[in-house]
C-alpha cells in the first residue's frame, strides 16, 4: 500500500500519478485525506484525555492520605474512562473505513511508466526471433492436441466444468518436462533458490501481495476453512518473509518455485475460451526477488532477461512490451509483459508480466530490513513468470508444428524426455 505519510505530506504528486492509472482515484485520495483528519483528531483527543486520567490518578492517593474529599476526581476518572471508551467505538469504524479506502488504492506508477489506457497504449521494447513462415495452413494448440489424443477438453470439463483440461501422454510428459527445464535454469544459471511452497494460505498472506480485499471475486476460497488456493506462487515466495526484519546482507533473496496455480478468471467470460490459454488451473515457474530499493529497478532488467532466457533456449519468437499506466496490476510500478508468437493467432500472447512493486507489497507484509547503520527500511519486492508452463506448451505445440498435424520438440528439452 501507498505510505499514508506521502499522502498527507505530497497529495498533488499522489494524485498527479494516480490520474494515470485512472481519474476515479483521485475521490479516494480526498476522501482519505478527510476520514484520516477526523482520525488524528480522535487520536489527539484520547491522548488528552489519557494524559488528564493519569494526573488525577496520581494525584487521587495523594488527596485521600490528607484525608480530603476524592468524589469529584473519582466521578472525572470515570467519565474520562467512559468517553474515552466511546471514542476508541469511533476511532475503530474511522479506521475500517479508512482502510477500506486505502487498501483499495492501487500502486503509484513509476516515472517512466507510458501513460494510456489499455494494451494499445503499451510500448514494445524489443523483438527476438523471426515468427517462422509455414508452407501449409497452421493448427491452432487444441486443434493439434485433439487430433493426437494428447489434449481432452470434454473430460476435464466433465471432471471439473469449463475451463479444465485433462492431458495425456505427450502433453502430459511434456509439461513435466518444462517445469524441471525453467526450474534447472532459473536455479543453475540465474542463482535462485528453489522452493516448494503450499498451495493453500490464510487471508492475510493475499493481503500482503495485494490480492485481498480488492481481487477477492477472482480466487478460491475454502468453504468453511479461512483459507484460499493460491493464484501464483508470488503471493507464497514473496510472503516468506512477511512480518520479519532482515539483515542488509541477507539481500538479495532470488526465489523460484513451481506450484498449481488457481483462479476464476472473472471478467473473462468469453475471452479465450477455446484451448489452455485461460484456465481455471494452470502451471507456472514463479520468480520472486527480495531486495534494497536502490537495486530494485536494475533487478527488474535482469528479471526480464531471466524469464527471456527460457523462451531463447526454447528458440521461440517473442517480443517484450512496457505496459502503460492503465493496463498494468494493482500493486505494480513498472511491468514489462513477455509475449510469445502465437502462430494460429499470428499475434504475440502475453507468457510472462515481470513487475516491480517497490515497497507496495513490503508495507502490506511488513518485511524490512535493517542496515548497517541499525534502521529499518521496507525491502522493494519483485515478481514475474518464469515462464507460465501451458502457454509455453501452445507455443511449443504451434511453432513446431509439422504439416502431418504433429509436432518437433525443441532440441533444449530432449534430455528431459
């Protein structure tokens, strides 16, 4: 979340980069600036009235040895106790309702971030790869993966609904393959350590990456049990460290993991609904960084340049777009989307969103660290796909694919299979 003291402090700059994102926020920001007024009012107040209680308690055994009259003092006592009562009543509805509004404001977008609306407005960086010229018509993924047997849409809705796939053989394998591939990569050549995380965790965990309250519609949660699937393993690595405070030479952390990963898809009813593109579960290679602000944005670079890394060795076209203020997430300052050549679509689709989030998700989990000096800062935290394993496949599937309806596998993967 946004530190409240910027806000007091530099209102105009908050709102000035809010604007980007969207003009809506800019209500929120006066309508928190008013309930936090009230608030350090009520604050001031109770102080007062604190201070004033603790005078006359002292002062109460003084009066009663001298064998004076303590009614007064012991009735004033009392009523401070029960208007301060009253006003701890109010300060806590003041206090929900003011995290209601900041808790929902989304993260202040980098200087150099493109101002825009949506993906249209964002800016592509670079290309690598030449999208291949075919010499037939080319299938698309589920067209490939039905008439191989290897892609089964009608049981994985007749086991789960819509949006589930079963896979076999050398889909199957193949997805296998690819996890053990990103994850050899990312720990033996990129130096992340790699962690196997739960796939289920409390409310205050997606708190702390941004998730909760906001994304609430868009996750799944346990019935009867205060706990959700979790929708990327950014929300367990970056969570590892929340309420702790590190030593300044314990960073960087780099972290890598595998998990499931589970989510509604609100809001995209209609969109993608053919094939693995968009599903309900999927697998992904998450990477998470933990690390001093001044490093935060050269870590974003070479963030990129780890999750490209995957693609290259695969030999698979792909371009990387700087997304613009209104197309990025919540709780990012800059992003940068990864999109893979999609032959049947003959466009890019997005395969990997590498953000940096500098201190947002730090304050909402508390993670710190301390420098040498002994002060406490917020760590600066980083996310991105290392890469999303079932588009990898659809893009190893189309842009591999042979004229007899099958498909190569990538000379990089071989050992793994």
């Amino acid at each position: 979340m946004i530190d409240i003291k910027l806000i007091r402090e530099n209102p105009d700059f908050v709102k000035e980069r809010l604007k980007t994102r969207d003009e809506s926020y800019l209500k929120l920001i006066d309508k928190l600036l008013e309930i936090d007024e009230e608030r350090r009012k009520i604050i001031k107040e109770m102080e007062s009235l604190r201070a004033e209680r603790n005078e006359k308690s002292k002062l109460f055994p003084i009066l009663k040895k001298e064998g004076k009259d303590t009614t007064e003092i012991q009735q004033r006592v009392k009523q401070i106790g029960e208007i301060i009562k009253n006003l701890e009543d109010k300060l806590q509805e003041i206090e929900n309702e003011f995290n209601n509004i900041l808790y929902y404001i989304p993260n202040l977008p980098a200087p150099d971030v493109p101002v825009g609306k949506d993906e249209n407005d964002n800016v592509e960086i670079r290309r690598w790869g030449e999208p291949r010229k075919f010499n037939f018509e080319p299938l698309s993924h589920y067209e490939i993966g039905e008439k191989l047997g290897i892609l089964d849409f009608e049981r994985g809705a007749k086991l789960s609904g819509s949006r589930f796939t079963v896979m076999f053989k050398e889909a199957a394998r193949l997805e296998r393959a690819l996890i053990n591939f990103m994850l050899d990569v990312h720990t033996k050549q990129h130096g992340y350590t790699e962690v196997w995380t739960p796939a289920l965790v409390k409310p205050e965990i997606l708190f702390g990456t941004g998730q909760l309250p906001k994304f609430k519609d868009d996750l799944y949660k346990v019935e009867d049990e205060d706990l959700y699937l979790i929708p990327t393993a950014e929300v367990t690595l970056t969570n590892l460290h929340a309420d702790e405070i590190l030593s300044e030479e314990d960073l960087p952390k780099y972290y890598t993991a595998y998990t499931p990963c589970f989510r509604k898809e609100a809001g995209s009813h209609g969109k993608d609904v053919k094939g693995i593109l968009r599903q309900h579960q999927f697998d992904k290679v998450e990477l998470v960084k933990i690390v001093k602000p001044e490093d935060s944005y050269n870590e974003l670079e070479k963030l990129v340049n780890e999750a490209e890394k995957i693609l290259q060795l695969l030999e698979i076209p792909y371009r990387v777009v700087l997304l613009c203020t209104g197309d990025m997430g919540f709780s990012a300052a800059k992003t940068y989307d990864i999109e893979v050549w999609i032959p049947s679509q003959n466009r890019y689709r997005e395969i990997s969103s590498c953000s940096n989030t500098e201190d947002f998700q730090a304050r909402r989990a508390k993670i710190r660290y301390k420098d040498k000096d002994g002060k406490n800062h917020y760590v600066h935290t980083l996310n991105g796909s290392g890469l999303a394993v079932g588009r990898t496949l659809i893009a190893i599937m189309e842009n591999y694919q042979k004229p007899d309806g099958t498909f190569e596998i990538p000379k990089v993967l071989k050992d793994y299979l």
